[in-house]
C-alpha cells in the first residue's frame, strides 16, 4: 500500500481486496516522545459493513515484528470490524487487512478509518 499520513484526529484510506488469500498492509507511526489512542474501523467504500454480500475479511493490529498480532476482529456481517488501541508506545505498528475464505474470490472496495483519539 502507499505512504499515508495520518491527519490530526482522522484519516480514511480506500483500497480493494481482489482475490482470496490477500492482504494490505499499512504502517501507523507513533512518534518519539509520544503515545497514541486509536480507533480503526473497516467498512465497505459503498457503505455499509463486510458481510456474506463480501470477502469474509479480518482486521488486525499488528506489533512492531510486522507477525505479533496484537488484536484482530473479523466481519460478522452486523456491525463494521473496529479496534480499539490504547497506550500504543512511540514505534511502528501495523495495519493488515485479509481475505480469510480461501477459494472466494470478487473485487471488494473497502474503506479503513482511523481516528486518533488520544486524549
């Protein structure tokens, strides 16, 4: 994925996940000196959440290793995949977004929104 900064409270990012099995992956920079409150949140650029209607998908947080998973939430289809992040220490953590069903494969635009919402 691009090089995407974040704006003062919240930045929203569009991709797409086009065959089973895929991933994006994008860095979230917590500055020297600095700690972070976030809220991530996935949805469908059309609106609405990830369902049976989309790829089964999985959001999570990973660790500064780029493999610690360090929270992870999948669609269920009733309400939009979001973690909540608090206290994360000044590094580089990231964002990964996958297809989970192997074998289902169809274009699904989607919409990551994060908020900082350190106090």
């Amino acid at each position: 994925a691009n090089h995407v900064v974040l704006e003062a409270t919240a930045t929203t990012v569009n991709g797409a996940i086009a065959t089973a099995c895929e991933s994006d992956i994008f860095a979230l920079v917590v500055p020297d000196g600095a700690s972070m409150d976030a809220t991530i949140e996935l949805s469908l650029q059309a609106g609405g959440c990830p369902g049976a209607s989309a790829l089964p998908f999985s959001l999570e947080l990973l660790g500064p290793n780029g493999t610690s998973v360090l929270s992870r939430v999948d669609a269920d289809g009733t309400t939009c995949p979001m973690i909540a992040a608090a206290d994360l220490e000044p590094n580089t953590y990231f964002i990964r977004l996958r297809s989970v069903e192997p074998g289902v494969s169809r274009n699904v635009p989607y919409r990551i929104t994060i908020t900082d919402t350190t106090p």
